[in-house]
C-alpha cells in the first residue's frame, strides 16, 4: 500500500473529535444544562472518590444554549484571568483539559420560560460577583465548589436538584479539612433523582 493510501485509509477512519460530536447535539433554547466531566489527575481522581455511583466525573458545570454555543459556568480550584473562580466559557473551552476523560451533558426537567429566565439572570448575576474555592466545604461559607455552586444557583430560582450526602473521610482529606465527616453535593448526587435527562456521554 503506498503511503498516500495509507494516509488516505487512517484519515477516513479518524474518529471525530469530541468537539464535532458535541457540535451536532441538537440544544434546546430556553433549557438548563447540567455538565459533567472527568480528569485523570490527581484533583480528579480524589473528586471521583466522593461521588455515589458515577465512577468517571469529577467536575460539575452549568449553562444554557444561546446564539448557537452552550455556555457553561463552573467554579474551578484554580483561579481565571479576573482573579476568582468562576469561569463563564463556551463548551469547547471546558473540554480543553488535557487528562479529559469523561464529558456528559444532562439536560433539566420542567424548566419553563419564567424558570429559565430566572436562572439564566442568576447565573449572569453570579458572573459580577467575586466568587471563590470553598477549600472548606463550609455550609455556611460565602466561597463554593463547583457541585455546591451550581445547587445554590438553581435554590436561588426555586429548584432542588439534590440533597446533601454524608461521608465518613480519613487519612489526608481528614488532616486537611479537620473533621471526620464531610457532608456535601456529590457531582453526580442528582442522576438519580429523575431531575435531568442524560443528552450526551462521552469516555475516553
């Protein structure tokens, strides 16, 4: 086989990329999206430890569709440009980490026109706050973790998603945060509480 046909062959049978995929998912307007995603770092592969079921997400994000991009905010670890934690960014921006290994998009139930408005207000609203990590997972705290943060955004518009979980922790994560208990919001504490519809999953 000559190497032109062995070009030809490989670039027919070249998988799409994870952006093309997602590019033909058909959004709805007016719909509130929950993302998830997974790393194989290490910050990942901890957050993984504390979800119920799902074995690849690790991070939990929220958006809408508008003028042809689903757009997504997140409360990161890592502080963005603007010094805080929040990021507001376009789909493919989230999937940029290098150690992606996992990405599914859940699509919220009974979110009307009002609900919809509301919630996509509140999250525009958060974009002008100074927000940051809750390296504490403190209840009471006015910093949040990117599962917590998306819980309060859609409390603020009359939405329960999910209720909190306890877990007994040990070993470092007990060190750190000083407590043998850690009660919080799983990244995948609503798949089971027949609020969203799964619309996309991808594992690498």
């Amino acid at each position: 086989m000559s190497p032109v046909l062995i070009i030809a062959f490989f670039s027919f049978h070249k998988s799409p990329s994870l952006e093309s995929k997602i590019k033909k998912i058909e959004f709805e307007k007016e719909a509130i999206y929950l993302i998830q995603r997974g790393t194989s770092g290490k910050l990942g592969n901890v957050a993984k430890d504390f979800n119920i079921n799902n074995k690849y997400a690790s991070h939990l994000g929220i958006g809408y569709f508008e003028n042809h991009v689903l757009t997504v905010y997140h409360v990161y670890v890592e502080k963005n440009s603007s010094g805080n934690s929040l990021y507001i960014e376009p789909i493919k921006n989230f999937i940029s980490p290098k150690d992606l290994n996992y990405l599914s998009i859940w699509r919220l139930k009974n979110i009307d026109l009002q609900k919809f408005d509301g919630i996509r207000n509140t999250l525009i609203q958060s974009g002008k706050e100074n927000i940051n990590f809750d390296f504490n997972f403190a209840a009471d705290s006015k910093a949040y973790y990117c599962s917590e943060y998306v819980v309060k955004e859609l409390q603020k518009n009359h939405v329960e998603i999910m209720s909190d979980h306890k877990k007994n922790i040990t070993g470092m994560i007990r060190q750190i945060l000083k407590k043998d208990t850690l009660t919080y919001f799983p990244v995948d504490g609503f798949e089971n509480n027949d609020q969203a519809i799964k619309v996309f999953e991808w594992i690498k």
